[in-house]
C-alpha cells in the first residue's frame, strides 16, 4: 500500500459530500472509511489540517471516477485544486500507459490558464500554506509550471516551445517527489544516501520520460540540465552551455525554493526572493524577466494602506509597485464584511508596508476576493 498525504487530494474532499476513499494513519491504518460523509467546511478544513492519508490505489479510482479532472465549469480556485489532486496521483506513475499524454493535458491546461488567469495563478503561489511540509515536492512542481506558463508566454515563445517548458517544470523531479516532502518537513543536513539521490535525479526523470516514450528533446533537455549552470558548476553533467529552457527552468526551480519554509527555516517574501535571485545571477534577463512579471506585491500579498487598512493585493496594477488591492480590514483592526477593492496608485491608498499573516484576522477567501462584484 503506497500512501499519500491527504493535502494533496483536497480537490476529491467536498463539504456535504462522502467520503470517495478511505483516510488512513501513517501505517495504513484506515481511521475514516469510504462512503463516510463530511458534514461542513469546518470538518474538511480539520482531516486538510492532520497528519493523515490516503491509500494510493483508492486514490486512482476516485480521480477516475471524477472524469475531467476539474476542466468544465467549475471557477478556477476548484480547478487549481482538483489538477493538483489529479496530479499527486499522476506524477507517481510514470510507468501508466497514458502518463505523457495527461501530463501534455495538464502543462497546456496550465498555460491556458496563463492566458485567462494569470493574477490568480499568481495568487495560488503567493497564498500557499508552505506549512504543509509533506506536500512540498507536488506543489513545488505545480508552482513552477505554472510560473513558467507566464514567463514563457511573456517571452512570445511558440506554443510548441511552451509546452516543452511547462512540461519539463511538472516532470524535472519525478524520482525525488516523496523525498522532497520528507526532506522539507525534516530540515537540516543531508545524509549521503539523501544527498546521491539528489543528484541523480534529473538523470532518472530523464530514462522515467524516455521510458514513457516523450522524444520532445527540448523537453527532455531542460529536465537534464535545470540544475546546470552557464559556464559549468552544476549537476549532474557539468555542462557549460545548458539550454536556454533549461535556464528558464532552474532559475523559476530556484525562486519558488526561496518562497517556501522547510525544517524550521522560514521562506523569504517575493520581494526577498526576486531580489536574491536577480543578484545570485548576476542579473541574468529571465531573472529580470521573473522580477517584472510579479512585480513589488503580486497577488496574494498582503499589505497596510495609507487609509489604515489591511489589503491583500489581488491584480497586478500600472506599475509594479501599485497593484490593485481587496482591503479586508479596516483601520481598527477590524474585519470588513465583504473586500472592497482599492487601487494603490491613489495616495489615499498607498502602501506603507508589507503586512504579516499574524495580522491577518479574516479568512482570506480567493472566491469571494475574485467574485466579480468586488471588481471595482
């Protein structure tokens, strides 16, 4: 029995619905069984928030079942969630018949959604609980394909060049997915097997891709090199002249490493991040080009207004400096009954600072925040 966190089947998990697969202890051992109903979002937010799981196989039939995995007419929150389920569930059989064509499925739904929804991808970055340690290795994938769909789309590349990228960000750590988490949960120095497995990994995604039968050579290409440097220094290979997607790649791998906390060490802010990233490469372009899509407070970010309110930016704005904001609070502290959406560029609503989640005493909902009625 190979056993999953249950915070990355959230999108299977429906508020007034049953159970569809059991929830098991760290050794299988089944504490809630299928069919069982969870009553209220209360009860969902609690079996998201232990350390508890679910059985693989049980897994499968429940993501069959779903049919298209959240691509029909729900909002783009519910999506995001349930191609994150989809994917816990994908990225653990490479050896599957249909692996690469659901992965191609899944890297073009991602770079749709950069055309639609590129401030809510951004959001779902930004707002991740990274506190979800076991979780790490699945959504450090996600989060990097999703930011390579904005960058790449940015950049003009071609649609068949964007899918190369994309696909390689969701594939790059196949054999390291489960490491990852436990590593990130765990903290400190590695141990040589750990260490062994690390660097091999980008050799073994490669043989697990060719294995599947993708002979997209950009693809595989940027899953071989995105831990090499220009000028040599990396792994696995050394190599001195790594592709230009490859470089893409390790430096958005790079970024969204700073963004999250791992073994009692906390993650950088965006703005922390961008910057070490630009001076850490010596200001390559794709890093300038990283800087400039998120800007100073992309969305997700939250901040204090001039005005005394506590607002989480929701779009970029004019500049990268002054996005378009959701004040959730008002300047007593107090939590406002519904967002109202305020635009930084006016004095009355400028930033003064960035604001902490410690401040933060509102749920923040990404529905209601995007709820069209809130768009001022």
């Amino acid at each position: 029995m190979k056993l999953v966190p249950i915070q990355q089947v959230g999108g299977h998990i429906k508020a007034g619905a049953a159970l569809p697969f059991g929830v098991r202890d760290a050794e299988g051992k089944l504490l809630l069984a299928k069919g069982q109903m969870v009553p209220n979002d209360q009860m969902r937010e609690a079996l998201l928030n232990r350390g508890v799981f679910v059985d693989l196989d049980e897994l499968r039939e429940a993501s069959g079942r779903s049919g298209d995995g959240g691509t029909g007419s729900e909002d783009f929150f519910a999506r995001w969630e349930a191609l994150q389920t989809r994917l816990s569930v994908l990225l653990r059989a490479p050896q599957e018949t249909l692996f690469l064509p659901r992965v191609k499925e899944c890297a073009a739904q991602l770079i749709g959604w950069a055309d639609r929804f590129s401030d809510q991808l951004l959001f779902v970055v930004i707002q991740h609980d990274h506190a979800r340690h076991e979780v790490y290795g699945l959504v450090h994938l996600l989060h990097t394909a999703a930011v390579c769909s904005l960058l790449s789309r940015r950049l003009g590349w071609s649609p068949e060049r964007q899918k190369s990228l994309v696909g390689a960000a969701l594939t790059m750590n196949l054999s390291i997915i489960d490491l990852q988490g436990r590593l990130a949960s765990r903290g400190g120095k590695l141990i040589p097997a750990h260490r062994a497995a690390i660097d091999r990994h980008p050799d073994e995604a490669v043989a697990l891709l060719r294995a599947a039968g993708l002979d997209d050579a950009d693809w595989l290409a940027a899953v071989a090199q995105h831990h090499e440097q220009p000028g040599g220094g990396g792994y696995p290979s050394g190599t001195a002249e790594p592709t230009e997607t490859a470089q893409l790649l390790r430096l958005v791998d790079i970024f969204l490493a700073k963004l999250a906390s791992r073994g009692g060490r906390a993650g950088l802010s965006a703005p922390q991040a961008a910057k070490a990233l630009y001076t850490g490469s010596n200001g390559h372009p794709f890093a300038a080009l990283l800087v400039k899509e998120f800007g100073l407070y992309p969305p997700g970010t939250l901040v204090k207004l001039a005005s005394g309110e506590l607002a989480v930016a929701v779009r970029r704005g004019t500049a990268g400096n002054t996005p378009i904001v959701s004040a959730v609070m008002n300047r007593h502290g107090d939590a406002l009954g519904s967002p109202i959406r305020r635009d930084t560029a006016a004095g009355e609503y400028a930033i003064t600072a960035l604001a902490s989640a410690q401040m933060l005493r509102v749920k923040l909902s990404p529905h209601q925040l995007y709820d069209r009625r809130y768009e001022a």
